[in-house]
C-alpha cells in the first residue's frame, strides 16, 4: 500500500475511534447534536487540509527529483561533448548550462 492509502487508513481509523466514544446521535439533543456535527465537519476540514499537504509535498518532490535528474543527464552529456572536443559555446547552446557550470567540469 502506498503512503496515501496509509494516511487515509490512519485518518478514518482515527475517526472510526472518535465516533465509537460518541454516544448514540439518535439520542442527542438539537444543541449536542449541532455540536456534534460541527466537531466531525472540523475534524474532515482539518484532515482534508493535511491531505492536501501531504499531495502538495509528493508534487513538490516529484518535481525536485526530475529537475536534478534532468540536470545530472545534462551534466552527463556535457562532458560526452567536452571529450568529443566541442567548443563551450556549442556545449551550453545544447545542454542549456551555464558557462559556470561546464567550467566546473572542465577543473
């Protein structure tokens, strides 16, 4: 199972416990069940906000792992075109690289 299925799993096992210490809703009155129904509005609020976090992180690591890949991969071919004798003009044109950065590469 994924880390999303786990949190999904943690969080309606966590209500499942909330609402098991509950008394019977049939058996509140207007205001407790008002209250009530208020408190699990609140608690899916808040654990739908943590869920968007969650995804929001996933997205942002997501997208970190591919720029550092595809600036490894472009590292990679740099060198391929330095051993090849390209000028570093052609080598920063191609691979979007700074002069900085094939220097570097160069020492």
């Amino acid at each position: 199972m994924d880390i999303q299925g786990h949190i999904i799993d943690h969080w309606v096992e966590k209500m499942l416990d909330h609402l098991a210490k509950l008394p019977d809703v049939r058996f509140l009155s207007s205001e407790e069940r008002e209250k009530y129904d208020e408190s699990i509005k609140a608690a899916d609020d808040y654990y739908g906000v943590l869920m968007s976090y969650y995804m929001n992180g996933i997205d942002e690591g997501v997208a970190k792992g591919e720029a550092r890949g595809s600036h490894h991969k472009s590292l990679e071919i740099a060198k391929k075109m330095m051993a090849k004798g390209m000028d570093e003009n052609t080598i920063m044109e191609i691979t979007g690289l700074t002069q900085e950065e094939i220097r570097k590469l160069i020492s």
